[in-house]
C-alpha cells in the first residue's frame, strides 16, 4: 500500500510496505529527490554527492552544519531525514527567517503562539535561533508522526490538531 502526501509547493512524498520514504520537492528547474534516511538522488547541474557525507544536499540553502545537526537530530529520534527536509522545503524553502507571516517563526515555521512552551518542553532558548528551531520542530514531527501515523503527522504538523481533524470530518486528507 502507499501513501501519498501532496503539499503545498510542489512537494510529493510517498512510502510503501517495500520501500522507504521517498520525498521529490522541486523548485524552478531543479528536483530533488530524497529517500529513506539520506538523500538518494539530486538532479540538477551541479550535483555533488560526498560519500563521507551521505546526508549533505549542496542543492538546497541550507548550511552543512545545519543539515549535519538535523541529520543527526533525526537519527536520535527516530524520524526520515527526508521527510524532515521535505517539511522544511514546504514551510519556508529551507530559508531561516522566511518573510511573510509573522505568526511563524524560522526554517520549520513554527507557531509564535506556542513557542515559549515549545522552548520549556524542548530544552531551548529561542525558535529564532536555526538550530532550536530544527530541535522543536523535528521533535513536535516526531511526536505528530507517532501519535497520528505519518500522513496524519504530517497534517496535524501543518494544521495544527484540530485543523487535522477538521479536514478529515471534511474527507480532504491534503494539508
């Protein structure tokens, strides 16, 4: 069986009984393609793929040492790397201080109504620094992804969890 997440921005991700997560996000003229737990395909121009790196994507704006701490984040909890820069990618195209709406904060947008909370529960200072701002957001997935299944996870990430169910009351399962 496979689930298919179709969000916002070109972004489609899937997995299957056999196979991984599997996440394409494009932008412009470039795709990415990302799978299981590191990346699997880049296909642009200027690919460059380092073997002591497996989880380096020098195609998106995201610093290496921002992309080490988040694959490693996500080693430690158990979550897809490629699914965690596919949510990036649809909430702020991996920009750190994303214009727009002041509601959200930083790579992983997160509610500015709950952030204080989110800083006590998850150890940090500030969502506006990148690296806390990954911490709560990959840890908040996380959460979402085990207590509603990933597809769901994914929406209540996206909508919040009343939002979620709204949408699913409503028989429209895209966030």
């Amino acid at each position: 069986m496979t689930s298919y997440i179709n969000a916002n921005l070109n972004c489609t991700a899937e997995k299957s009984e056999d196979t991984n997560y599997c996440a394409s996000f494009q932008s412009g003229n470039t795709t990415l393609v990302v799978s299981s737990n590191v990346p699997c395909e880049i296909q642009s121009d200027n690919m460059v793929k380092p073997e002591s790196r497996p989880w380096l994507v020098d195609t998106i704006p995201l610093s290496a040492e921002l992309q080490e701490f988040t694959f490693n984040l996500c080693s430690k909890l158990d979550i897809d790397y490629a699914l965690v820069l596919g949510v990036m990618y649809v909430e702020s195209r991996f920009e750190l201080n994303p214009a727009g709406n002041r509601k959200m904060i930083g790579v992983m947008q997160l509610n500015s109504k709950y952030v204080n909370s989110f800083c006590s529960q998850y150890g940090v200072k500030s969502a506006n620094v990148p690296k806390d701002n990954i911490t709560i957001g990959v840890n908040l997935l996380a959460y979402k992804i085990k207590e509603y299944g990933v597809v769901n996870g994914l929406m209540a990430y996206n909508l919040g969890d009343a939002g979620m169910r709204s949408r699913l009351e409503k028989g429209n399962l895209n966030a």
